[in-house]
C-alpha cells in the first residue's frame, strides 16, 4: 500500500494492478486490507518504520517484497519519481540493517 501511495495519488487502477500482483506473489495476501490501507493513507507506518518491520523478516521474503514493489511502481507502464525515490530509501535503510 505504501508503494501505490508514494506519489501522492490513490487510483484505483493501481490498486487494482497492485492487488493481482499481491495475490499472485504472497499467499496469503488480503484484498481487501491491502485496498483499505490504498483508501486510508495516513494510517501507513512511514518508510523508516516499514523498512525496520521488513528488517526482521527472512532475507530471501524480503528480496520476494522489493522484486513486488518494484513491479507495483511499474505496473502503469513508467516509474514516478517519487516512487523511485520511495525505493532507492527503502534499500538504503534495509541496506543500514544488515
């Protein structure tokens, strides 16, 4: 959900887009919580907070989640800046936990 927030702008294309890809990558992915998140952005963790959760996570989900977020930020066909920027931070604070 914090990757189809990152620019700032909720479409439900994306959620949508997002959400197979979610189901198809993590088996027990929710729709339904994931779109409620999209829907209430201000509820999410901020980058720093999500990167310390994914820090305590096996190494190789880990990777399995960044290849996923990668692939939400280019579902529409380009990469926003400021997903891009969303990312590289992302890799650098997990990079700072290992």
């Amino acid at each position: 959900a914090l990757m189809v927030c990152a620019d700032g702008i909720v479409d439900l294309a994306e959620i949508e887009q997002a959400e197979g890809l979610g189901s198809e990558k993590l088996p027990n992915f929710n729709r339904l919580e994931f779109r409620e998140l999209c829907l209430n952005p201000d509820s999410l963790p901020d980058l720093k907070e999500y990167a310390t959760a994914l820090g305590t996570l096996p190494p190789d989900f880990v990777q399995l989640l960044i290849e996923l977020l990668e692939e939400i930020a280019n579902a529409d066909g380009k990469l926003d800046k400021q997903e891009a920027i969303y990312l590289k931070k992302l890799k650098g604070f997990l990079k700072e936990k290992n």
